[in-house]
C-alpha cells in the first residue's frame, strides 16, 4: 500500500530472545537476556511503549 493515504497499515513484529534459552541467574535473581524486536513486514514502526509482565510458578502476576 505504499504511496496510498487514508487506510490503516499494521505493522508485524517478531519477538525474540537472545540467548534462547534464557539462562536465569539464581544468585542476582535475574534473568539474563536481549529482547529483540524486529519488523517484518516493510511498514515502519514506532514503539511507544512496551509492557512485561512477571509471573510465578502459580501463573499470579508478580510484577509489571
């Protein structure tokens, strides 16, 4: 669609981890990784903000 004006464009992202599997440091009490966000689909993107969310062996949300 490009050059047209006035019709919705959606952006694709593909998520990933790096390294995968993410190693977890039991001694700092954090996971160790890269979280790479690439577009994959021509149409440019402009993140305003990203969520994460924590949660335990129960599936309760422990933090945001």
């Amino acid at each position: 669609m490009s050059g047209c004006s006035g019709l919705p464009k959606t952006a694709k992202i593909n998520i990933s981890f790096n390294p995968n599997p993410v190693p977890y440091d039991s001694e700092n009490e954090q996971w160790l990784l890269n979280l790479i966000l690439s577009e994959n689909n021509g149409v440019g993107v402009t993140l305003i903000s990203l969520r994460i969310d924590s949660y335990d062996q129960a599936e309760e949300l422990v933090g945001t």
